[in-house]
C-alpha cells in the first residue's frame, strides 16, 4: 500500500517528544513494507530530513507572519482546553497550504504512475477536514485516527462537532487509540462498524528495568539512593492532574518523609504549578525538570520507584503514551481510572488505579507501593510482560494495517 498521512504534530528532531506515536505508526507501517509519506506543517524548530525511518516527511510552510507559525505542535490549544486566538488567526492559511500539499503529492505520485492507495488524517480536528476533501477529488478512501483533544474540541464547540461529523462520514474506517475515545467517536457520527480501537505501543528495548540508567539519573539531579522516587510525566496542562498529584504530595511525605516527587514535561501550567508546590510547603522534595529528550525521559523512567499517572477529564486524553513506557520499564503505576488507562491496566494486576481527582486515593496507593517492595515488583513485572506480548509498535503497525485493508475493500466490522 502507499499512503498518505496528514499530521499537524510529530517529534520537531529526533528523539524530541512532541506527539512520538504519530512518528511511530508511520515508521511502523513502513516497516510492514509499505510506502508513506508524511504532511505536516513547518515548524522554526524542525530539523528533519525528507527521509527518515522509511517515512517521506513533507512540511508546509502557511504563515503569512512568524508569529502565526503556531499550528500543531502543542501549540495550537492553551493547556489543551483553549483555542488560542494566534491559531485560530492562523486557521485559514494551514488548512489551505495542508490541502494543497495533499494534492500536491496526490498529483505527482500519479505523475510518477505510483499513485496512493488511500489518505489518513491523524486527529479528526483539524486534519480531517481538508484531508476528506483531498481524499475526494483523488477518489480515495479515507482513514481518520482519534487521538483525544480532537475529541474534546468537537464535543465542547459546536461547529467543530459538525465538521467532525461531516469527515466522519466521509471515512471508511476510523481508528482510535482507546475504548473511551472510540465511543466518544461514534456519539459525534463515526460508524461503528467501520471503527477500530487500535492501542499504542511502546519500544521494550527502548523502555526497560535499567539500574544503571537509574543511577546516572539520580547522580544527575541530585537525587539521595536512599530516597523514593516518585515520577509524573507529561506535558504540563490540565487533563494530566498534576495538580492532584502536588495536592496529594503532603500524605505521601507524612508517610514517608524522604520521598522525591519528579515531574517531567513542559507546559502552560508549569508557573501554576511550582506555585501550588511552594503553597503547600512542598516545594524543597519536588524537582521539574522540563522537558528531556526520548533518552534522558527513558532514565527517569527507570529511576522510579513509583509511576503515577493521575490524569482528569479536562480536556481528552486517549492513552497516555507513557503509561505503556512505564509498564516497559516494569515500573509500579498509580493510575486514576480515566481515558484508556483501564483498557491497558487491571486494578491489581498491572498497577494500582485510583478514582479520579482523589487525591487521597492516590496519595494512599502511591504510599502503599513504596513500602510494599514485592507487591511493587510484582506488578511492574506483569505490566512489563504486557507490553512483551501485546502492547509493542510491531503490534500497533499490523492493527493499523488491518485497518486500512479493511478500508480499502470497503469492509466493515460486525
């Protein structure tokens, strides 16, 4: 097969942690032997080939001005929630220069006689659009993959739920990378016949038990051997829920008064929350990083003690990519019971989930992983051995592959 994908995010260079998966389906399906080419829009801090993993990556430029070059890239939303005025003032010019590159590579790859098979558009919002247009005049199928804050926009705005209706029903198949996502899919008008629930993946060789990665990340930054380590990881906006992790840091202290808490990732709300953190008198035992690279966030990974993931329905959270990294790297996961965490975690089993925004709850099982050493090894362990049979990009390509052959014979689910 030869496809074309339309993206608006993706790693700006490599190992950087901007939307990894959308890297990772695409170098997961060329490697099956397919050939894909890449759309994404220009960003200042792009450095990328034109060929990278077996993937054709094409960028467009849009913005009449640098200060609009603001489309994608977690950029376009404030704290995922929120528009921002700078993208919607921007919207018209990427959506036009995003079509006319589709047809563009439409054009030539039937010039060459090597034409596409079919047009993906990753987020129903705002891809969707100009990639069913483009997937029409060139008589094609189209793919629509969800990933959450798509979601979220054309639940929250009317006239994006109609546009998202409208691509929907110009799909022939619609993927999503959770459960939650798939049936908020079909509400908006996916078919659910033509909808499939693909999961992310993750790279056990790349996220795994490693001591001496763990070592070198607490020399790094100062962490005591002694001390718990206790790791929140992602961008810093609101459906994450690292407020509730701060309110929760208190109850784990009294409980183990040397615990570390580190918070990885970048985002509007850091200032927020390193204010929150001094508020509370905590702020001496939580260390930001900001943002790592791919290398430097698999040694946090490693470093933990304890995984926590308390993410909160504000906003559209799929499946948190690296709730499946922390179960490569057998690491004991605190989750709250939002998203696609159930889909991938057993109470129990994988890790420990908690109800959402309890912040008691989650300071309770964080402190009970922490002094429960076998129960810790225990789960991470078998969260590991999920990811070993189930959960690798290997296996998300091959869904994804399924999918679009089912969307190519016009098939759908029963």
């Amino acid at each position: 097969m030869r496809i074309l994908m339309l993206a608006s995010s993706l790693p700006k260079y490599p190992r950087e942690t901007t939307a990894p998966f959308i890297e990772e389906i695409a170098a997961g399906i060329a490697a099956r032997g397919h050939e894909v080419t890449l759309v994404a829009p220009w960003h200042p801090d792009l450095r990328r080939g034109t060929y990278e993993r077996g993937i054709h990556l094409r960028f467009f430029r849009y913005a009449p001005h640098p200060a609009l070059n603001i489309w994608g890239y977690a950029q376009s939303l404030q704290s995922d929630t929120q528009v921002r005025e700078r993208a919607w003032l921007a919207a018209p010019f990427a959506l036009t220069a995003s079509f006319s590159a589709l047809r563009r590579e439409l054009h030539q790859a039937r010039a060459r006689g090597k034409p596409f098979d079919l047009v993906q558009a990753h987020w129903v919002l705002p891809n969707g659009p100009p990639a069913a247009l483009a997937a029409l005049m060139a008589r094609l199928p189209l793919v629509v993959s969800l990933h959450g804050s798509d979601i979220y926009l054309a639940e929250t705005q009317r006239i994006m739920g109609t546009l998202a209706g409208l691509v929907f029903q110009r799909a022939a198949a619609v993927t999503a990378c959770s459960a939650d996502l798939s049936m908020r899919g079909v509400r908006l008008g996916a078919n659910p016949t033509r909808t499939f629930v693909i999961p992310y993946g993750v790279h056990p060789d790349q996220f795994r038990p490693d001591p001496a990665a763990a070592q070198q990340f607490r020399t790094e930054w100062n962490i005591p051997a002694h001390a718990p380590l206790v790791l929140g990881l992602g961008r810093l906006v609101s459906k994450k829920g690292f407020s509730v992790l701060l309110d929760a840091w208190p109850a784990v202290l009294r409980m183990h008064p040397t615990a570390r808490l580190v918070i990885v990732g970048y985002g509007d709300l850091r200032p927020a929350l390193e204010a929150q953190a001094a508020r509370l008198g905590i702020a001496t035992t939580v260390l930001f990083t900001g943002q790592l690279d791919r290398a430097r966030t698999a040694m946090a990974m490693a470093a933990a003690d304890v995984f926590a993931l308390p993410i909160v329905r504000e906003g559209v959270d799929g499946l948190p990519n690296v709730l499946l990294e922390a179960m490569g790297a057998a690491r004991p996961i605190v989750a709250a019971r939002v998203a696609g965490v159930p889909d991938v975690i057993e109470d129990g089993v994988h890790g420990l989930i908690v109800p959402e925004r309890d912040a008691a709850a989650l300071a309770a099982a964080i402190g009970r992983l922490i002094e429960d050493r076998a129960l810790a090894a225990r789960l991470g362990a078998a969260a590991r051995e999920r990811i070993l049979h189930e959960l690798t990009w290997e296996n998300t390509a091959a869904r994804y592959e399924a999918a679009f052959a089912a969307a190519l014979r016009g098939e759908v689910r029963p």
